[in-house]
C-alpha cells in the first residue's frame, strides 16, 4: 500500500512536471533533500525512468518567494546597492524594523495587500 505523503506529492505534482515551486527559505532546504533522496532511492531501487531522473537532477526546482517588501531609499538604498561582506547590516535593521509596514513598502504596489491585511 503506497501512503500519499509531502514527499510524494511534491515528486508528482512539482519534481516530474519540472514545475518551479515558489517558498520561503526553509523549502530551500527541503526540496534539495528531496531530490537527494529520490536520486539515492531509485540508485538502490530503480522506479524512475530515465527522463525523470534527469529532470530531479536538474537544480532549480524551487526558488525563494515573494516580493521585496522594502522600498530602499536614500543611504538605505545605497547600502544594499553597494552589499558586500563587510556591509553593516545592522543599519538596515535600524532604517526599517521600527518603522509601520507602509513606511517600509513605499510604493511597491506588489505589496500594499500586507499593510490592509495588518490593519484587521
């Protein structure tokens, strides 16, 4: 008997089609182990055909989601424009976290369903 399982169902419904599932950080992570782990299960027992194989293989499955949810301005702005690994992140946090989230989205219109949903 075969229990449909998020594994499964994301091998049926995304991984075979090809199709690009769009998430947040921790799907990263999980559809590269899914992939790893079709490719060592059908390794030691074949259930794949070859062209599914290949497509699992292939990266690119999933890829973070959303929309940005900051409008940089000013030094904000040229902060992230100029992101390296000695940028002070920190003066992000300070440029945005304490402020509403429509000071934040500006005019990212993508977005404005966050601020009417935080008004509830």
């Amino acid at each position: 008997m075969l229990y449909a399982d998020r594994i499964l169902a994301y091998l049926v419904r995304c991984l075979l089609p090809g199709v690009v599932a769009v998430g947040g950080t921790s799907q990263q992570d999980y559809v590269a182990l899914y992939r790893r782990m079709f490719v060592t299960a059908d390794a030691e027992a074949p259930f794949l055909d070859r062209s599914d194989l290949d497509r699992i293989r292939q990266p690119g499955h999933s890829v973070v989601g959303g929309r940005p949810l900051l409008e940089p301005y000013g030094e904000s702005f040229e902060l992230i424009r100029h992101l390296g690994p000695h940028t002070r992140l920190a003066d992000l946090d300070e440029a945005y976290l304490d402020r509403p989230v429509g000071e934040t989205i500006g005019e990212l219109r993508g977005v404005r369903h966050l601020e009417r949903a935080l008004d509830r």
